[in-house]
C-alpha cells in the first residue's frame, strides 16, 4: 500500500513539474516556433468565409503589356485623367500610384482637374524616413493633385520575420497625431464608420457601424485574403475602351502597376505571391466585412500550454504503469484524443471567437511531457522495465544459441545470466533445478495452506511462500531430463510487483522450454544426418568408383558459399545439396552406370535424366528449397546448354552454380580407376576458360583468387603439394568481370595478388621447324631451324616440326606434326561429360 501511495504522489509531483515547465516556457519564450505557428495560421484563415460585403471591388493594373502598347513608366499624368473619364461610373477610384513631383505642368493640371470632376478618387501617400535627420515625413502627391483629391492615405506595407505579408497599420503616428491608412481611407469614403478606438489588454479595440475589429499594439490588423480573386483589368484595355464604362458602376477600383519595377509583390503564404495594389484591395475589403483575427493574451496562452502538458504528462503517466497492451493502447488512444481535441478546439475558437491561440506550441509541449512522464517513470520510480527488456535480450540470445556454444544448458545458462537480472530486479537465483521431491518444495506445495499463487487456480507449482525471513517463488519447469518434476526457486527480500515476479517467471519458463527444444531437435538433426548418410551409402555401394565423390562436393560447395559469404542457414543447406546431388544415381541402370567404356548417346541420354530422378526420390521429404535445386540443377550451365532442364543465365540459382563449379573441380582433379587425376592448375584454367558460358565468372574468379585450402581437399595429396610448391597466382579485382545479378548476386572481390608470368617447364621441350614462344621456360634450350624468342629461356630446347605453345606447360612434351603427346590436355568439352563419372572416352583434345 505504501508503495502504490508513494508512485501516486511521485507521479503527482512529476505533472505539476510539467505544467510549471510548460506555463515557464510560454512566458519566457513566447515567440517560439513563431514560423511554424503562422504557417498554420495561413491555414486556418484560408478556411474561413468571412460575411460578404455589399462594396465591389474591381483591380485596374499597368502591367507588361500596357507598359509596351503605351511607353515606359512614369506615364505623362494625362493618361491617369483619360482614365479617370473611363471610370466614371465607378464609387470611388483608388490610386495606388504616387505622384510626387511636379511632371510636365500642362499634364498637371489636366489631372488635377479630372480629379476635381469626378469627386471620387482618393490618392496614396507614403511615409519615409528623412535620410538626414532620419525622422519620418509623409511624401504626398504634388500639391495640385493634393488639394483635388477627395481623400489620401498611406500606402506602406511591413512584412513579417518570415517574410510573410498578414498586417496592414491601420494608423500611422505622425508628431502628436495619427495618419490614416489608405485602407482605411478606402472604408471611409465606401460608406464604412469608425465611431471608436479605445485601448484594451490585447491593444486597441477599433469599434465601427456592425463590427469590432481588434488591433494590436501598433494599431496592425490581420488582413483576409479572399478565395475567389478580384476581376482585374489591364489599363491599356480601359484607356482604350474595350472594357465597357457599366463594367465599373457602382465599384471600388484600385489602380496600380504590376510590371517591371515600378511595383511591389507581397508573400502572402501558401506560396502566393501578389502585387501591392491588390494587397491594399484586400485591406480595404477586410476592414469592411470585420473579420479579423487577433491572438490571445500570453496568459491565456500559457494556461493553453499548461493544460496540454497535464494531459500529456498524464498520459505518459498511465503508460508508465502499462505492463499490459490494454493499458498501452489505451495511454495511446487518449494522447491521440487529447492532441486532436486540441487542434479542433483552436480552429473553433478561431473561427468563432476570431482569438488566434497558437496551437504548434502547447501540442509539443503535450508530447514532451508524455514522453518526459514515461522515460522518468520507467528510469527511476520502478525496475520493471529493466527486468522486462532484460528478459527480451535474454530470450533473444537464447535463439541465437547453436550446438557449438559453450553454455548448452539450463542451469548453466541461468547461473551465468542471473547477475545482471539481480542487479536490476533484486531478486536472486536461489537454485537453478530442484527436484519436485526435495522435502521442502513437498511443505510448499503440500502444507502450506492457502499459498499466494502467481497466476490463476490452474498453476498449482508456480507460488510464493516466506521461510527465514525470505519470500521465494517456485517455477515449475517442463520435464528438461527425467519425469521427475523439477523447479526454479528465486528468493527476495521486501515486496516485489507483479509485474517483475511474472516477467522473471516467463524468463525461466521460456529458457527451460528453449533448452529443452534444442535438447529434442539435436535428438532429429542427429537422426536426419544417419539418414542422409545412409542414402549417400547406398549410392557410393551402387557406383563405387565415385565413393566418396559426394561427401568431397558437399565440403567444396561449403568452402565456396563461405567465400561468397553467405548466412550459415544457406551454408549448411548448401552442404546437405551437395552430399544429395547424386541421390538420382540410384535410379540409373547399374549397366549404364558401371559402364567401363564411352556411352552411347542413348545411355548418355539416361545418365542425364538423374538430376530430375533425384528429385522425384527427394520431393516427399520436404527438404529446403535451396537444397532441391542443388539436386536438380548441378549440372546446368550458364549458356543453357546444360541438363536436366536447359536453364540460362539467372534462372540457375546460386546453389546450383556453386554446386556446378565444386562437382566439375572434383570429377577433374580426383584420381578414378579409369583416369588419372588432373593437376591442379590446368583444372583452374579449365574453371577460368569455362567461365564464358558454362560457369558463373563470378564464382571461378573468387576462388581463382582465393584456391580451395578447407576440409573440402584435405585429400587431394597431390594437389596439396603442388600447390604448396606453385601456388596458382591470383587476378587484381579491377580484372574482375562485375558479378551476375538478381537472387545469389556475388559481392565483389577486393583481394589483389600479381599477374601470371607464366609457369615454369622442369623438363627439355623436344620441337620441330616452326617457332616456340618458351619466355618462361626453365629448361635447357637448342635450336634447330626456324627462328626462336628465346630471350628468357634458362634450358635447352629443341625444336622439329610444327609450332607448339608451352608457356603453361610442366612435363616432358614432344611433338611431331600437329599431334601432342603428353600429360597435358589443352582443351575439355565439359558439357559431353558427366562429371560424376568422367569417362576418358568423353573427353575432346582438340
């Protein structure tokens, strides 16, 4: 009880934190994330639909177009009076272009007195800085025009940090007075009535004939941006009369220039960009249906943010102490419902009470409290977490644990793991295994009356008992070695939750079933590898000249797949096709198979049908697929000139080219009854001159850079030795062709080793006539007859017939005429042989 009051009032103390923290933040920082938060101001107002306004509003521009037809800017002003004649029917006529200057004066005065005719233009004014005494001063137009108008105002914008335009300055201070906007000025003149401003908490309050319009400290207003533009005319078109005078009866029209730089554009978020005239023509507009927006005082605002980081650090409370899903889901669901009702209770009130409350900054704070409440709850208020993620890590290692670790047992497994639980749970292993008839665990199972079970009724073995001081708690473990029962007991001091006893308890529980299925799965891979190796018996009775011949690939396949690098499951599944691959062999006529001589096509024809046999004699055990395509896919080539299915290219998988290259290496080096083997490096050169078309380039140039040393040819003696004494030198990486794509794709070899300089011939080279290139022999040499590139030969050579290559040559070789006799085969036909069985009569010498 005591324990559940002091997490209640932790928990307590940790919310109030966050509120302080939030209410602080707001007031200290009251501008963060200020672009964020105007971004979704640009947002809400774009939702809106203020009331409509009964004032037209219609855009008069100068654009590119108008300044071509006419000529470039400043236009002489009698232009502007022709204008104000085509406008004659509008309401007010807005000039949103500054005349400062006296121009030509006969132009002037044909302005002013258009001006004067239509009673009905009001004129802009802007205020500057004086670059002198750097006072403010308002440039009006020239004095003419200024005494004509009906009414001026300025036309000076100011955008925000961001670079955003959402204000217009209803006033402007000027010495002891103020100045109107030309906005305002528009609203004014349209009919609209400012009856008062009066200052408040938020700034001033602007009071007109239906509406209250709040203003800020400096006297900005939020200007409203509406959806459906504007029509805008361009003034060459007006001047000309094509746009009818009726068009602009009863309107507000605002001329302006949008063309060159004669004009300002103005950000007005959402990625529009538009010019200053039809900036002011918003202005105007907002000021007469009332809707603007103002923000809300800080300590409304601070409360905001104090509310959410409540809510949040109350819902990273609840998650703190969820041990289970309902719990979670529910923490979840409630800060899904809590953020949510926030963002639509800001729109509400935006859109309703016209308060802008920034919404970004409270909802951050909301999810810093959550996440803040839960790391602190699960750090420091309880050890369940640890325990739990303890437990995780430790059923994971669990998983990875194989025949070959060291510790391969239960109680070993707990005795070296349970440290580290202790120290974050405080409870220790008291004993890995008992036996259920230890006289103490029958009192606890037998005399205690009522023991205080971990789960329901049905767990009778699991409970907890108290003796000398010290609660324990017995795990009842499945049977591991006997049918005896045996248990866990751990032992702590003090009350532990129930959320630690059960996670200890399904660490225990999953260990001991862990162990005792790898226990059982050792007893079937034993009994599956007797049977493999009693099906590999079988064949190696059925075709002896070839014993032994599949357990040799199985190594050279693993060897290979190591070197490529691929996981240890492909590995050994790999490893299992090669010792099956000639599991069809069993199927094939002992006549055929024993055959001493060259097969005739025909029994050619059913030697190669026993990949396709071994996979009808392979399909019911349900092996891996990996393994079932090394079976049936052995000897395919690359150019589909292979068998049994003639596949190409990628269509062959990785298992099948890598068991292709180690059936091929075997059949040619190993010695069998009817041939000699073949030494190492001409068996190399074949794999390398195979390459083009009947191996994976890829595959051959890996081990031509890394030679077969593993178990794999642990037996081939005289290879060994030739190797020890002529290693096969290696190809740089930037020789390598790039490996074959797709599934089983090769990572690239970086290992370099130098070029081949050729191999050394230990014995006298015998020719006729001819020439000899011989630059790496190392026997003596004589010539006799044609001409001899001798320069590095180190022994003589004699020479009588044809012409001979032997730069790769390591035996006596004699010629006469076109035919070579000797120990060495130039060139093998691989596809006419089959690999398992290599009969001489298969080979081509030519």
């Amino acid at each position: 009880m005591f324990n559940l009051l002091r997490n209640k009032i932790g928990t307590a103390i940790l919310i109030a934190v966050c509120v302080f923290f939030g209410v602080g933040l707001t007031l200290v920082f009251p501008d963060a994330l200020e672009r964020q938060e105007m971004a979704i101001f640009d947002l809400y107002q774009a939702r809106v639909t203020p009331p409509p306004v009964p004032e037209r509003f219609i855009v008069v521009l100068a654009m590119e177009r108008s300044l071509r037809e006419v000529q470039n800017w400043p236009w002489p002003r009698q232009l502007h009076a022709q204008l104000l004649g085509r406008l004659s029917q509008a309401k007010l006529v807005v000039f949103d272009i500054l005349f400062p200057d006296m121009s030509n004066p006969v132009d002037d005065a044909i302005l002013a007195e258009a001006v004067v005719r239509s009673e009905k233009v009001i004129a802009a004014g802007l205020m500057v800085e004086n670059e002198t005494s750097g006072e403010t001063e308002i440039l009006l137009p020239f004095q003419e025009m200024a005494r004509s108008v009906l009414d001026m105002g300025m036309a000076n914008v100011e955008p925000e940090a961001d670079g955003i335009t959402r204000d217009y300055r209803l006033l402007w201070p000027y010495g002891d007075n103020t100045v109107p906007s030309l906005p305002l000025a528009i609203f004014q003149n349209a009919g609209g009535t400012v009856r008062s401003i009066t200052q408040n908490e938020f700034g001033y309050l602007m009071e007109t004939g239906d509406n209250r319009i709040q203003l800020t400290e400096n006297f900005n207003y939020k200007v409203h941006h509406p959806t459906t533009e504007f029509p805008v005319y361009e003034y060459s078109d007006v001047l000309k009369g094509l746009v009818p005078p009726e068009a602009f009866r009863g309107a507000v029209v605002v001329v302006g220039v949008n063309a060159g730089g004669a004009s300002d554009h103005y950000s007005i978020g959402r990625g529009q960009v538009i010019p200053g005239t039809l900036y002011v023509a918003h202005a105007a507009q907002t000021l007469m249906h009332g809707w603007v927006p103002f923000p809300a005082a800080k300590l409304w605002a601070a409360f905001c943010a104090g509310l959410m980081a409540c809510l949040g650090a109350m819902a990273g409370a609840l998650n703190a102490r969820a041990s289970y899903r309902r719990r979670l889901n529910l923490s979840l669901l409630w800060l899904v419902l809590v953020l949510a009702a926030w963002l639509i209770s800001t729109y509400q009130v935006f859109v309703t009470l016209k308060v802008w409350l920034p919404p970004l900054f409270p909802l951050v704070l909301c999810l810093v409290s959550f996440g803040l409440l839960v790391v602190i709850k699960l750090r420091f208020l309880t050890s369940d977490w640890q325990v739990q993620r303890l437990s995780i890590d430790s059923v994971l290692f669990m998983g990875r644990l194989d025949f070959t670790d060291v510790v391969t047992t239960f109680p070993a497994y707990l005795s070296d793991h349970w440290p580290e639980i202790e120290k974050w749970s405080g409870v220790s292993l008291l004993s890995a295994t008992v036996s259920a008839l230890d006289s103490e665990i029958q009192s606890a199972l037998s005399q205690l009356p009522a023991p205080e079970r971990l789960g329901g009724e049905s767990l009778e073995a699991s409970v907890i008992y108290s003796k000398s001081g010290v609660n324990r708690l017995l795990i009842g473990l499945p049977d591991l070695e006997s049918r005896v029962g045996q248990y866990t007991v751990l032992g702590w001091v003090g009350r532990k939750s129930s959320e630690t006893l059960k996670s200890l308890a399904a660490l225990v529980l999953s260990a001991a079933m862990h162990f005792k299925a790898l226990e059982e799965y050792r007893a079937r891979q034993e009994l599956f590898m007797g049977l493999i190796r009693i099906i590999m018996g079988a064949v190696d009775a059925k075709d002896p000249t070839t014993a032994g011949h599949s357990s040799r690939v199985a190594e050279l396949a693993k060897e290979l797949a190591l070197k490529v690098g691929l996981s240890q499951a492909d590995i050994e599944n790999i490893y299992l096709g090669g010792l099956l691959h000639d599991v069809g062999k069993l199927g094939i006529p002992d006549n055929i198979l024993n055959k001493p001589g060259k097969l005739s096509d025909e029994e050619m024809d059913v030697m190669r049908r026993h990949p396709s046999i071994g996979s009808e004699i392979m399909k019911e055990i349900k092996l891996p697929e990996q393994v079932m395509r090394a079976i049936n896919e052995h000897h395919e080539r690359l150019d589909g000139q292979g068998y049994p299915n003639r596949l190409k290219g990628e269509s062959i998988s990785l298992v099948g080219r890598i068991l292709r290259i180690a059936d091929v290496f075997d059949a040619l080096i190993s010695k069998r009854q009817y041939k000699e083997g073949m030494p190492a490096n001409e068996v190399y050169k074949l794999l390398k001159e195979g390459s083009q078309g009947e191996f994976d380039e890829g595959l051959v140039n890996l081990i031509l850079n890394q030679p077969f040393e593993g178990p794999g040819v642990a037996h081939y003696l005289p290879m060994a030795e030739e190797l020890a004494l002529n290693p096969t030198p290696g190809i740089p990486a930037s020789q390598l062709p790039e490996p074959m794509s797709g599934p089983g794709a090769i990572a690239p070899v970086t290992t370099e080793k130098p070029a081949p300089k050729g191999l050394p011939i230990s014995a006298p080279v015998t020719k006729t006539g001819g020439s000899l290139a011989a630059s790496a022999l190392a026997a003596p040499v004589a010539m006799t007859g044609a001409q001899l590139d001798a320069s590095a030969l180190a022994a003589p050579v004699a020479t009588t017939g044809t012409q001979l290559a032997a730069s790769a040559l390591t035996a006596p070789v004699a010629t006469t005429g076109a035919q070579l006799d000797g120990p060495v085969q130039d060139k093998l036909d691989l596809n006419d042989m089959d690999l398992g069985d290599i009969d001489l009569g298969d080979i081509d010498l030519g």
